[in-house]
C-alpha cells in the first residue's frame, strides 16, 4: 500500500512545480506592466508640460477677445443711436420740407387737385 506521506510529499511538489511555473508566466506581465505604467506617467507629465503654457496662451486670448467684443458691441450700439437719431431728424425734416412745399401752392385751376379756387370753396362748403 502506497504511504499517506509519499502522496504527500508528491502533492507538495507538484504543486510548487505549479507555482514556480505560474510565477515565471506572471513575472513577464507583471514587468511589462510595470514598464507601461512609467511610460504612462511620463507621457502625462509630458502632456502637462506642453499644455499648462498652451491653456494660459487661449485663455489670454479668449480674454482679449472677449474685451474686444464688448468695446465694439458698445461703439455699435452708440454709432446705432446716432444713426437713428440722426435718421429720425432726417425724415423730420424731409416731411417738414415736403409738407412746406406742397402747402405754398394755392388752389388754381392748374393745381393738383384740378379743381382750382372753387374747387376749395366747394370743398369748404361740403365739410360744414
């Protein structure tokens, strides 16, 4: 009959053979792994390096942008006011003007309405 203590030891060895060849089929991995997370690390801390400068140099120039738009928005909207007061005044004085002329002439019979002088008496006796 075969001894508890053969089997034993035979047990204990095959399972340290197991082990040494798990360990030499992990170590590979676990260097390489090990390699790639130091070349992350150096990758990121070079990204960090050339992008701090690159992020301050587009907020500086979203900054100044953004102050050039709001000094043009308000020249704009003054330039804006101006014109429309001055287009305002314009019209103004353009109906003035047209109403000005058309009110010199008097009523004859080669005037606009064709109805000449008693055309407007006509007119005055009819809206009594």
């Amino acid at each position: 009959m075969v001894d508890i203590n053969i089997i034993l030891v035979i047990s204990i060895v095959i399972l340290a053979l197991f082990s040494i060849a798990l360990f030499f089929t992990v170590l590979p991995v676990v260097l390489q792994l090990s390699r790639t997370l130091t070349s992350i690390q150096n990758l990121v801390d070079t990204i960090n390096d050339d992008l701090e400068p690159t992020v301050k140099e587009i907020n500086q120039s979203v900054a100044g942008i953004k102050n050039i738009l709001k000094n043009s928005t308000t020249l704009l909207k003054s330039s804006l006011k101006e014109a429309s007061v001055v287009f305002i005044s314009s019209a103004y004085g353009l109906m003035t003007g047209i109403k000005d002329y058309l009110s010199n002439y008097k009523t004859t019979e080669s005037s606009y309405n064709g109805k000449g002088n008693a055309g407007t008496e006509t007119l005055a006796s009819e809206r009594r």
